[in-house]
C-alpha cells in the first residue's frame, strides 16, 4: 500500500484576525549613536527613505484591513520609530517600558502616556529593565519572554504577575538578536517561526518542545532580520529579503506580505519593530 504525504496546509486554512496596531512615523530617525550591532553612525541612515518605509508598512497593514493608529515622534528620540519597544500591551492592560540604554529611555513614558490617554488606564510603571515587544510575544495561552542582552530576567516574572498569563523565559545568545522579536514571531494557533541559533541550548530544547512544528528559519534569512515579522494569523508582513523564508511560510500555507525595510535596518528595526500590537 502506498502511503501518501500529508498534504502542506493552504492559505485557505488560515484565518486572519483583524488587529489593532500603535505605529510612530520616523521623521526624527537617524543613526546617530551605537546600542546594538546593527548601527553605525558613520554610515548614517536616509530618513527620507525610513519614511517611504514605513509609510508603505503602515499601508500593508491598512490594505490586510488592521487598524492603525499613530503617536505623535518626539525630536531627539531617532530610535522612538521602533514601537514595539514601548510596551506590552494584553488584555487591556499595559506593562510600560524601561529602557537599557539612557538614548532610549523617554520613550517609556511617552508611550505609557499615550495609551493612558488612548483607553489603556491600566499601566505597570516597571521596577525592572525591559523593552516591551521586543522581548515579549503574546501567544494565545502564553507569552514568550526574552532575555541576555536587554530585558531583566525579573521583568517576566513581574510581567506574568501582572498579566496573570503565563512567561517562558528563553536566552538569547547572539548579540545579533538581542531582542526576541528579531530571532522568533508567533504564527497564531499556538505556533512560532524561529531562528536556532539564537537562543541557547537550553532555550532551544523548550523552543522544540512547545513548538514541534514550528517554521525554522535560516541563518541567512534572520541575518536580514527576516524573523523581525508581523502574522495576523494568515499573512505575514515580512523583510522582503528574507527570500528563503518567504518561500518556506508560502510551503506552510501562509501569505507573505514583504516589504523593503532597508534603511530601518540600519538602526536594527523591521516589520515587528515598527509596531506595537493593542490588545484590547
């Protein structure tokens, strides 16, 4: 008897689920200062270009039918572009940021500010360092939690009280990744895409644990921070780049949206850098 391979799930099988997003427009962005491997101030950035960006984002999600809204930048907070950076928002409630390095450090406030006054009363003010999004992604019945470079092992504790959801901890260990959102990205229904060699190997043997199925990525493809990626449960705003990626989440029955994200590279941001998800 021959047996069949299991057919690859079709775009058909997913459902997108319709997302409430905080963008901030980059017309303060520059490369003026070093807090992660990815920037270089004597190469600069475009701003013009970041803009053209970031605006072509912002439309990729309005096109996908997402909600978007926007916080006013801040002269003097170039990296303020980032959004993801500046909470973790579930339930309604808010666990405000706090910054590692002093260049970033206004932004905590400016963004719990905004979602105090844009119907998010609950905020943490954080006795511990972490960066929001950046090391916390919100799955149904979990949240990933990263640490190693930026976020505190205690904020995910204080989180997960918080919250009342449950954190797993996961360490990276490439200065490279230094956030989890650019080495790991929920897939909705309880799955991930990531990156190995990101993580230690302990943190890999979780990773394989929770997540058998989960999509790996190349090291060529989180290189161009392909991993830094956005999934509304069928499409997946993604570094355009990230080639091999793109073809492997199309294999798995998801839609790829890429996008250029060139220039915000440059500061070590893409997709899920630029956007904090509001969970109401």
């Amino acid at each position: 008897m021959t047996v069949m391979p299991a057919a690859e799930p079709s775009t058909a099988d997913r459902t997108a689920l319709r997302r409430h997003f905080l963008m901030c427009r980059p017309e303060h962005f520059a490369v003026t200062y070093a807090i992660n491997p990815w920037m270089d101030p004597a190469a600069g950035a475009d701003a013009a270009k970041a803009i053209d960006q970031w605006e072509a984002l912002r439309a990729a999600y309005r096109a996908l039918g997402h909600e978007v809204s926007l916080i006013d930048p801040i002269e003097g907070l170039p990296d303020m572009v980032f959004a993801a950076n500046g909470a973790l928002v579930v339930g309604g409630r808010v666990y405000a940021a706090r910054f590692t390095h002093p260049e970033r450090h206004a932004e905590g406030p400016a963004y719990a500010g905004w979602l105090r006054e844009n119907g998010f009363p609950e905020v943490l003010e954080p006795e511990h360092t972490n960066e929001g999004e950046g090391d916390f992604l919100t799955l149904d019945h979990v949240i990933l939690a990263g640490t190693g470079f930026r976020t505190d092992i205690a904020a995910h504790q204080e989180a997960q009280e918080f919250l009342g959801r449950p954190v797993v901890t996961l360490r990276l260990v490439d200065p490279r990744f230094y956030h989890l959102d650019t080495a790991l990205f929920p897939l909705g229904g309880g799955n991930v895409a990531y990156y190995p060699g990101a993580f230690s190997s302990g943190s890999r043997a979780v990773l394989e644990r929770l997540f058998p199925d989960a999509v790996l990525a190349t090291e060529q493809d989180a290189a161009v921070l392909g991993l830094n990626a956005v999934c509304d449960g069928r499409n997946v705003v993604v570094n355009a780049e990230a080639a091999g990626l793109i073809e492997t989440l199309k294999i798995h029955g998801y839609e790829p949206i890429p996008v250029d994200m060139s220039e915000l590279r440059k500061a070590g941001g893409g997709p899920k850098c630029c956007t904090l998800e509001l969970r109401a």
